[in-house]
C-alpha cells in the first residue's frame, strides 16, 4: 500500500462519506415520523419506518465498502475521510431540516476541513 492515495481512493473515500451523510439524512427522516409522545414501547415500534430501514441497509453497505477499502488503502489515510461526512451532515442539516447556522458551526466545519486537508493531503 502506497502513503500517496490514487484518485480512485481519493473518489471512494469521499462518496463513502457522502453516503454516511444520507444516512444520518435517513436517520433523522425516521426521527421525524416516529411518535413524539406516549408509552416508551409505541414510541419505540413508531422509529421502525422505511427511513430507519432505508438507513440500516445503506449502513450495512458502507460497512462493507469500508473494510473493502481498507484492503488497499491505509487506515491512517482513509479515516480522515470519514471526517467529510461530520463537515457535511450539520450544512444538509440547516439546508433540508432548517437547522440553527451559527458561527461556531461554520469555524468548526472550516476546522474539521482544514485538518483533513492537513492529514489527507
């Protein structure tokens, strides 16, 4: 395994983190249909919805994809990619769910870019 990351890994490593962003995306689309109150086990059978199911197979998917990219790109190198997906979940966030923006939010994203810029490049 080479330290420098070919283009493909580079393309792998970015959509396995845009995918982890349609799943928390799925993730909090199941939140939002399950029932708000009542007793803990209707609240709990209200999360099983075509979100939460749509989410868990997406997941079961990239856990695949993950250990198959682990079989030629370093862990030091790939796991930073991961980082892309917290950068990215809060911006779809605030644009899908009008989500609160905040300047810390925006410095934090701005941070967690320029670290993976720092490892990754």
């Amino acid at each position: 395994m080479s330290e420098r990351l070919s283009a493909a890994q580079v393309v792998l490593l970015i959509a396995y983190a845009a995918a982890m962003v349609g799943g928390q995306l799925l993730f909090k689309l199941a939140a939002g249909r399950a029932p708000a109150d009542g007793a803990l086990g209707e609240r709990l059978v209200g999360l099983l919805n075509v979100y939460l199911m749509l989410a868990v197979v997406l997941y079961a998917a990239l856990s695949l994809l993950w250990v198959w990219l682990l079989t030629f790109t370093p862990l030091s190198r790939a796991y930073p990619f991961v980082a892309l997906a917290f950068a990215l979940t809060p911006l779809f966030g605030i644009v899908i769910f009008g989500e609160p923006f905040s300047t810390r939010l925006a410095i934090g994203i701005a941070l967690i870019l320029c670290g993976l810029l720092f490892v990754a490049g």
